[in-house]
C-alpha cells in the first residue's frame, strides 16, 4: 500500500469532519483512533482509518442521516454506519486505495455500531468510550436529562467489562451530568 493513498484518505476524511456542524466530531474522530490503539496497539491500517472516518456521515449535510427519520435508535445508527462506510468507500477510491482495503474498511465502519467480529468490537468499544470520554459533555448540552441518560446506558452496555471500569473513572466538570452518569452507571 501506497503511504501516499493512506495520507490521501485520511487528509480527506480530516478535512470533511473539519467541517461538520457537531462541534465535537474532529476531536471524536482523533480521540477514537487514540482508543483504538489503546485496545490495539497494533492496529492495522484498516481499523485506523475506520476510527477516523466512523461517522464522516455526520459532516456530509446532503448524506447526513436524521434521528427523527427513524423510530428506533439502532436502525438510526445502523443506517448512519452504512452512510460513512459508503462516503469512505468514496474517498479511499479517488485516493487509489486497493480493493481488498477499501472492503475492509467499508465492513469495519458498517458493523462499527453493532460490532460482531474481534475487529468491528474493538471500534464499537472505542466509540463508545470516546462518546463517553469527549462527546457526552457537548451532547448534554444539545439534548434533555432523559436523553442524555439513555444515551449514556446505550453506550455503556456496549463495553466490555474492562471498559466500563475505565469509562466509570470518567468525571465531567458539569456536576449534574457528572451525577447523571454515576447514576447510570451504579444501575447497570
């Protein structure tokens, strides 16, 4: 593999998630890699550019899948998913990424959400952490108590028994989400 490709996607994906309108997104996407490689440190290229790319979705406002277009959240985060891994699949063939790559990654950031093999749960590990480590403070703000609480229980259901004591010593500044939190995480 060319490093030139691999530079090429991920210069794109950087300058897409720049843009997006949710003010968190540049910071998850770099904070989600640094997890991915705290659970793997030797991460192939496939997983690192799946954790940078996981939700470039979310910055594509023509592509950009709505939560209110769907009545349950996992078919929302299912289609969100399959939305990245397309515009992904994009940006690594106008970059020059070989086949078996691009269908790797594409496969990653599609079962991303869900998980379901080794390497698609250490990314649906990671995003959940990341979600819980940088973006639930910007969340809280956008969204109710209640909200936030399922959210926050739908995040760390996902994590593995490791994880959520890594995730239960998060602390936030904003003390009624900190509360929140410890709440939620006491009852699961």
């Amino acid at each position: 593999m060319k490093t030139g490709s691999i530079d090429c996607v991920k210069n794109r994906i950087e300058n897409i998630i720049r843009k997006s309108k949710v003010p968190e997104d540049p910071v998850h996407s770099k904070n989600m890699l640094e997890w991915v490689l705290k659970l793997k440190p030797n991460a192939d290229i496939a997983l690192q550019i799946a954790a940078l790319g996981h939700d470039v979705e979310r910055a594509v406002e023509d592509r950009k899948v709505k939560r209110k277009d769907f009545e349950s959240y996992d078919e929302f985060k299912k289609t969100h998913a399959v939305s990245s891994a397309r515009i992904l699949e994009k940006i690594m063939v106008d970059c020059g990424v070989n086949g078996d790559l691009i269908e790797d990654v594409r496969s990653l950031v599609t079962h991303h959400e869900a998980g379901g093999d080794d390497r698609s749960n250490i990314l649906r590990e990671a995003d959940s952490l990341s979600f819980l480590d940088v973006n639930l403070p910007h969340y809280f703000t956008r969204n109710s108590v209640e909200e936030t609480r399922k959210r926050v229980l739908w995040s760390y259901r996902k994590l593995s028994d490791s994880s959520k004591r890594t995730a239960s010593k998060f602390t936030y500044s904003n003390k009624e989400l900190d509360a929140l939190v410890r709440r939620c995480v006491e009852n699961t």
